[in-house]
C-alpha cells in the first residue's frame, strides 16, 4: 500500500529551534526508532482543544438535548530524521497542519531544486509561477501536455507537479515539487532511509531540466542592498 510523504530538509543550524516551536504548538515527543543509519523522532499533538463549529448554535435546536457541543479536532505531527553519521543530513515528514510550522527552519526550494535533477519537464500538469514584470503576479496553470522550455520574461516557477524522468528509481506516480517534496510511495516510514538516500544521491547528479526559479543572494550582494 502507497502511503503519502510530505519531506523537507531541515537546516541543521535551524533543528534546536524547530524542536522549540514544535513544543510550544502543542506536539509532544514520541519515541524514537532508529534502522538504517537514521534516527527518527516522532512529535504528535496529544492535546488539541479543537475548534468551534461554527453552525453548531444555528441549529442547536434540531440536536438532541444529550448531545454536547462539538469541536473540530485536527491532529497533527511531524517526523524529524537525522542522519546518524552525518548529522548535517537531517529531514522533516509533515503530518496534517505541521507544515505551517517549519518554514523558517527548513532550506527553501528543497523541493524544486531535486526536481531540477530527476524530473520529466515534459510531464508537468500542474505549475504554479510568481512573477516580475508585467501585470501578472502570480499564476497556477494546468496541462493536458505542457510544452517544454514553456516560459514567460520573468517568471519563477515555485511549485510543480509532474513525474520523475527515471520511473525504475522513482516510480510511474506524480510527484509535487515546492520547498518539500510529496509524493506516494510503496514503503513504509521505517523505510524511508532508502528515499532519503535516493534524494541524496540525486542531487549529484546533472541537472536535466532548467526551470526559472528565484534564486537567493550570497551574503555579499544582500549587504550591499541593505547599504
């Protein structure tokens, strides 16, 4: 059975200070598992108060009286893996709302930089493109079959979904691309080392497709700007 993963990396400067806010959100450390040259901790939310439904006084007086107020309860959790070895190696699962959680923990365009090295451009059926000149700032665009090298002046590409281009290591299933990487596969989270190491590995090899991306300024030319 294909289960989901959502992945990000997590900046290994950043992982004391993601631990803290996962705290101070209400996730709770689980257990830790270790195989495969990974350890895995598990945050789970044991206590969420849940949320008010909001309809639930309109038509309080079509419940029956026993009936006590109800909440939206929406659980979530996060799985932090480090690389035993090399602790700099160190990745987040998001599980439910997490994900609102770590962007400022974790490097930026993870996701669209591995597609830069594995992807199938001409597969893409979904991307969506922020832009710099001209009226339009953003845009979400569908494809039946996308044209490869398909791009406006000024456009970056910040979330993609498409195949990868070598579906023996990766699989035949879509796969979305953003500053995580989603996407369905048949292991279980034990196993995810072994996807881990595929990641790795494919960010050494040549980049295979080019798609316009926003790009950060080293150190130097950002000073300058804020001169």
């Amino acid at each position: 059975m294909a289960n989901t993963y959502n992945i990000y990396k997590v900046k290994p400067t950043k992982l004391d200070q993601l631990k803290e806010k996962l705290t101070s959100v209400g996730l709770v450390e689980q257990k830790t598992l270790q195989k495969d040259g990974y350890s895995k901790t598990f945050y789970f939310s044991e206590k969420v108060e849940g949320n008010e439904v909001w309809w639930w006084k309109t038509y309080r007086d079509f419940f029956n009286k026993d009936v006590e107020e109800p909440k939206n309860i929406f659980n979530f959790a996060v799985l932090i893996c480090i690389n035993t070895l090399e602790p700099e190696k160190i990745f987040a699962v998001s599980l439910g709302k997490s994900h609102f959680y770590l962007s400022k923990f974790i490097q930026l365009d993870f996701g669209i930089d591995l597609a830069l090295h594995m992807a199938d451009e001409s597969s893409i059926l979904l991307k969506k493109s922020r832009y710099f000149t001209g009226t339009k700032r953003q845009d979400v665009s569908s494809y039946q079959q996308f044209q490869i090298n398909n791009y406006e002046a000024g456009e970056s590409v910040d979330h993609i979904k498409l195949k990868a281009a070598n579906k023996t290591l990766w699989g035949k299933r879509n796969i979305i691309f953003a500053d995580s990487i989603q996407m369905d596969m048949d292991k279980q989270p034990m196993h995810l080392p072994e996807i881990f190491k595929i990641i790795e590995a494919s960010f050494k090899d040549d980049q295979i497709i080019h798609l316009p991306k926003l790009e950060s300024a080293n150190s130097d030319i950002a000073d300058d700007l804020d001169t």
